[in-house]
C-alpha cells in the first residue's frame, strides 16, 4: 500500500501540475507518540541506535514537514515524497 501511495503521489502530481497545484506525501519514520507507549525502553534505544542522528521523531517534526509543504516556500516541489525520519531509511 505504501507503494500504491508513493506512485498515486507521483501520478497526481504530473497530472494536476499544468493547474499549478502541487502533490506531495510525507513518509514518517519512527514518531514518538502515543502508540509506541507498548515498546520497552530496551526496543526504544534500539530504535534510536538503528537512526543515524540517534533520536526518535516528534509529532512535530512531522508537523514542520506538513507546515513546509502547505506554504508558498515549497511551490516547486512537486511529486516527493517526504522522509521524516531521522535518517532511518537511507
């Protein structure tokens, strides 16, 4: 399905550019947030271990991203995809 996404994202972005509207998706990496309250503090820093800047992500920082994408700052980019992840996936 994340797949399914990331072409949908590249997809909508050709056709809908000519309109000058932009298409973009943001990819979260490991996000501190209320769902990882079942991790233990061992599967914790593991997790910060595996990321290279040796830190879990914020709804914030997720949030700067969106903010990012939804202001004039970003008007030229168009079908990305946004990793948030501290370096998680490289």
């Amino acid at each position: 399905s994340k797949a399914g996404l990331i072409g949908l994202t590249k997809a909508l972005a050709k056709e809908v550019g000519l309109s000058g509207i932009t298409v973009n998706a943001v990819s979260p990496g490991v996000i501190m947030t209320d769902m990882m309250n079942s991790f233990s503090e061992a599967d914790i820093a593991v997790l910060k271990d595996e990321t290279p800047l040796n830190s879990l992500g914020t709804a914030e920082n997720v949030a700067d991203a969106v903010s990012f994408l939804a202001s004039e700052k970003s008007d030229f980019i168009t079908g990305q995809v946004i990793s948030v992840n501290g370096g998680f996936v490289i």
